[in-house]
C-alpha cells in the first residue's frame, strides 16, 4: 500500500489533493502532468571496465616493464654480467637450493626485526619525553641529529671491530638507522595536538601521564604509523648493510659473494627476495594500523 502525503491548504482556502509517495508535485497551472521521480541509472560497462583498469594498472605496468626488459636484452647485446634478462634471473634462484634460500632469508630478517623492534621500544618512549620537556628536547635533539648525520656506512666497520662479528652489530646499525624517522615523527606528532583538548584534559584535572597516554599518544597515532611504516625498509638496509661488512649468512652477504664472482642474475634474485621482505613488513604494518587503530587511517574518498 502506497504511502499518501496529508492534503496540504492551498490558496483561497482551497486544499489541494493528496499527492502520492513517488509522484512529483507541480505546481498550480503548470499544465504538466506529475510523473514519476526517474531512478539513477545504474553504473554501465563503462564504468566497469574503469574500475577493472584502475585495480589492475599496477601489475599490466610491472609485466610491461618486465617484457621490454626481457626484449631489450635479447635485442641488444647487453653482457649478462651488466643486465641479466629476467629468464636469467629466474634461472638464479633456481641455482640455489630452497635450504640455502631460506637461510640467508631468515638470517637477514632476523637482525632486520631485532632492530626494528629495538627502534620502537627506544624511539617512542624517548619522544614522548622530549614532546613533555623542552629541555630535554634542546639537549638530546642536536645529539641525536648529529647521530643521524653521520654516514652508517662509515661507522659499520667501527661498531663491527668494536662489538664482534656476530648478530650485535648488525642489531647496532639497523637500530641507527631506524630510530631517527621514529622518534622525529612521534615527537611531530605529539606536539599536533589540538591545544583545544589539552585544555579539556586540564579542566577534567587529568594527569601529564594520563594526558599522554589517553589524549596526545592516541593523536600521534597516524604519525606514528607513518613512521613505522618507513622504517621496516629502512631496518632491511640496515640489516643488508651490517652483512656487507661482517657476515657469512644472509642476503646482503649472498649479493656479496655473487658480485665479487660474477653472477649478478644471483645477485639480481637476492635483491628480488629483499624487496619482497620489505613489502611484506610494510603490509604487516599497515594491516596492524587497520586493524589496531583504524580511526587513524585518512578518510576513503
């Protein structure tokens, strides 16, 4: 049963008739016959097709960067030790057992997430004390800039000489490396809270502790992420750049040895499986902000 509108009082007293739910009213005189309000038309082929396009952009572009490469190394006689075709460096991973793989892997992902968690455990508790003492903040900021200044690669031989040649070291310099971009973007974050419900947390009579914990941190959260999605590639090039100096196990290790004899369609597959690492900890990361704090997120549009 149609729903009907209540008969409204038109001009001179006189009541104009009910009209109903989906017809549109016109206006005395117009001579127009009320019709129907007309429905949205539904989302054509077209706009499919567009939606299909834009979801598979990125991977049509990764095949066709894969394919001129591939062309352009069977085209133009480029050495294989310059620029192995991608068919050679399929055969690279297949030169090296799976065990083999898996070790060197394991290996560098280990000391990658040593070090990274050491850089979160530091990182954010040092900037929630520099966001609460300007003092603080002017002491330890210029060190900790001069720490970051100093090229990683210069100190690695250092800290390796000084620590040993085990998994310490390799911890050392994917924790400087990392720390910085962490402890920077949480003490930006912090400090972006809106003064508004800094004072609401004060007239409510809460805590500096309680004001970070349940009002600033929460705020910072975005930030943080932020951060914390940079730093999974920046643990993976610590990790890499601590086997270059002292390792016998591990990617940065295996790319090593493979240059110095070279075979750089294995060296080219140890970095594909660098690279895989480090999207996987940025995945793991970000499904972590989606799941742990989704309101942080930016808004779909």
């Amino acid at each position: 049963m149609s729903a009907v509108v209540p008969p409204v009082e038109g001009e001179g007293g006189a009541a104009t008739p009910p009209v109903p739910w989906g017809v549109t009213s016109v206006a005395p005189g117009s001579g127009a016959a009320s019709e129907p309000t007309a429905a949205v038309p539904a989302a054509g082929p077209m706009a499919a097709l567009l939606r299909l396009a834009d979801r598979g952009a990125p991977v049509l572009a990764f095949v066709a960067v894969i394919l001129a490469w591939e062309l352009a190394c069977r085209l133009v006689p480029i050495p294989p030790f310059v620029l192995p075709a991608p068919t050679a460096i399929v055969r690279g991973f297949a030169e090296i057992g799976l065990a083999s793989w898996a070790g060197h892997a394991w290996a560098t992902l280990r000391v990658a997430l040593m070090g990274y968690l050491l850089a979160i455990a530091v990182s954010v508790p040092l900037a929630m004390m520099l966001a609460n003492s300007r003092l603080l903040t002017r002491t330890l900021l210029p060190m900790l800039i001069v720490v970051q200044s100093t090229p990683i690669v210069a100190i690695a031989p250092i800290i390796v000489v000084t620590m040993g040649a085990d998994d310490l070291p390799r911890v050392v310099i994917t924790f400087l490396i990392t720390f910085f971009p962490i402890v920077v973007s949480t003490v930006t974050g912090l400090h972006a809270t809106p003064p508004e419900l800094l004072e609401l947390s004060r007239s409510l009579r809460a805590t500096r502790s309680r004001q970070m914990l349940h009002v600033r941190l929460p705020f910072a959260m975005p930030y943080v992420f932020s951060a914390l999605k940079i730093a999974t590639t920046l643990a993976v090039i610590g990790a890499v750049v601590g086997e270059f100096v002292a390792a016998e196990k591990g990617l940065g290790f295996l790319i090593l040895f493979s240059t110095q004899f070279f075979k750089i369609h294995q060296a080219f597959a140890a970095l594909i499986v660098l690279v895989a690492i480090s999207l996987l900890l940025f995945r793991i990361v970000a499904t972590a902000q989606r799941r742990l704090v989704p309101w942080s997120l930016p808004a779909e549009r």
